[in-house]
C-alpha cells in the first residue's frame, strides 16, 4: 500500500472544511479531528461526513471517561451509517489535568479502562447482548434493575485505534487495537514504541502488520531545517512543561525512553518555576527535527523514507502555515514526495 497520508483538520470553520475538501481532491487518505478542551471531536466528523465523499474520518482522540462505552458505541454506529462505513475511532486516556480537572473525572486505571472500553464497543458494534463482568465497568449494574441489552442496529465493523505512549497501553495497542496513534514519535528511535506493539500483538496471536501506525508530524518547507528544527523544539516546552503532572506526563516519559531523560526534566523544571524562554531554549534540537518533516524537498524526502523504512503507515500531518493557499501548495508537494517514496517501494 506504500505511505498514506492523513490531515489534522486546521479549523472548524469555513477556511478549515474547505481546507479538508480540497485536501481530498489531492488525494489524502484521512482526516483527523482532535478533543482536548475545545471543540468535541464526533460532531465535526459528522459535518466532515456530510461534505466529503472518499477519505477516512477519524477522532484523535475521542477521551475516555468522558462518555460511556456503550455511548461511543452508539455515536460510532450513528458515524459509521452516515459516513457510508468510513469512520475511524480514536480513542485515548488524555492525563489527570484534563480529566480531573476538566472533566471532573478520575484518572485511574487508564489501560484497564481502555481495554474495557474496547470489548464493549466491539460487543456492541456486533450486536452482542451487553454483559461485561470488568474491573472499571460492570453492565448491567450489580444489584440494580438494568438489563442485559442488544442494539437493533449493530452489525457495522468500528476500527478502533489507540492513542498510547507508555509501555502497557504500547503492548494492550498491539494487543486489541486495529491501529495506533502515536505521537512523539522519531523513526531513528522507532522501537522504543512498536517493540511495546509488536510484544503485544505477538502475546495475542497478531502481527504488527495487522495494526495500522499512525504518527503525528507537522509539515513546513523551508530552506534551513536547523533554524526551523529550533523553533519547533521550543514549542514543544508547553508540552513538556504543562501536558501533564510533575509525576505524570506521558510525553516526558516517552521523550526519556528515546534518550531525552535528563534533558527533558530539565525544561519541565524551568517550566514549572517560570523560566519559559529558558524552558523553550534547554528543548533539544533533535526533538524538534526529529518528530516532524522540516526543510527542503530533499530534507523532507529523506525523513518520508525514514518512517516508511521503520514500518509507518499513516503520517498524520499538520502544515505549519496559516494562509489558506499556502497549506494547500504544501499539501501537493507533500503528496508529490509521498508518491515518490511509494514508487522506490515498487
């Protein structure tokens, strides 16, 4: 099948879905609408569904918690008819601060959650009577007057992906997810996530070929990916610093197992105390360069490569430019150099 690309909707307004329209006509595979504490990511994949006629709509990330199982579910099936089968669940635990702080939910036992939530959705989606013995959920309620229901209009296929970062949702994605949605990803460090995946998928009697692999990757064509490397690196200090607890940021964890341990709790100190120019300054080069595709047509060839040799399927981009006409122009050169890559594969 060769690389595919995906897009990370830029808006939810006019500019944004006409963005995503055209982006089709160029030949994208998928379109992504994330949730963090903005917009909800189903209603726009319903719109999106409406407007456009070949690409796969997927959320990343629905967050759990946020809805019962049996409710995504239900809004999966509803996606699924009204794409004509091409919706895509992402779904993924989020962290204590949006949660707990958000959602007013607690953050616990978010691989166990996420496990279960996946049995229930399929047995749903099947068209199974709905009787799930958990540890997180227990349907019908114990002691209660609920039933053991069946939905009258089961019977859609629902892939279902895994937004993971941390080694047991790494392994649990390989175990029962049809994809992953990964993020902070670099393919020069590329086992330090599917090593996690392929243990995974080999427990339960898969292949990593049978899991879809997605990554997140901003895209900005210029002449000096070293100065844009620069940039980008200081951006990922809020992630650093803020996407999470002091105990608790996946991103820090996933950034240590890929040698960037003693770096990345430096910027997480200066952020916490303050520093933020500081912060953004001490984020290593590498991170920014290596997470994304930066530079020259060569420059960002090369790194296209690079993922395809260590086994991506999906790039999941976001270009880096907020006129309209450019990021199409972008996106068609992007496309031009994806096809390159996929022809050397022949």
């Amino acid at each position: 099948m060769g690389l595919k690309v995906g897009v990370q909707v830029p808006s939810l307004d006019k500019v944004g879905i006409d963005f995503v329209r055209h982006a089709e006509e160029l030949g994208i595979d998928s379109v992504w609408v994330p949730e963090a504490w903005m917009y909800d990511a189903l209603t726009p994949v319903a719109y999106l569904a409406a407007v456009t006629d070949q690409v796969r709509l997927a959320t990343g990330v629905v967050q759990l918690g946020t809805r019962s199982p049996a409710m995504l579910a239900m809004s999966s099936l509803a996606m699924q008819q009204l794409s004509g089968g091409r919706f895509i669940l992402g779904i993924g635990t989020s962290g204590p601060q949006v949660m707990e702080g958000w959602h007013g939910v607690r953050f616990d036992r978010p691989v166990t959650r996420t496990s279960e939530t996946i049995d229930i959705v399929r047995a749903i989606a099947a068209g199974d009577r709905l009787s799930y013995d958990g540890i997180v959920h227990k349907l019908p309620l114990p002691d209660s007057q609920g039933r053991s229901l069946r939905s009258p209009v089961a019977g859609a296929d629902i892939p279902i992906y895994v937004a993971s970062m941390g080694l047991a949702n790494l392994r649990l994605t390989g175990a029962k997810a049809d994809g992953w949605i990964g993020t902070a990803f670099m393919p020069e460090t590329a086992d330090v996530f599917l090593d996690p995946i392929r243990q995974g998928a080999s427990e339960s009697g898969r292949t990593l070929a049978e899991i879809e692999l997605t990554t997140a990757v901003t895209l900005e064509f210029c002449d000096d990916a070293q100065e844009a490397g620069r940039r980008h690196a200081n951006g990922y200090a809020f992630t650093i610093g803020a996407m999470g607890s002091s105990s608790t940021n996946f991103y820090n964890q996933a950034f240590g197992r890929q040698g960037f341990a003693d770096p990345v709790a430096e910027v997480q100190r200066l952020w916490q105390e303050g520093h933020r120019e500081q912060a953004a300054a001490a984020v290593p080069i590498e991170i920014g360069i290596g997470t994304n595709l930066l530079g020259t047509d060569a420059d960002v060839l090369e790194r296209l490569r690079l993922h395809r040799q260590c086994g991506i399927d999906t790039l999941r981009v976001g270009i880096s430019t907020t006129d309209d006409n450019t990021r199409l122009d972008h996106l068609a050169r992007l496309m031009d150099l994806v096809r390159r890559v996929n022809d050397e594969l022949i």
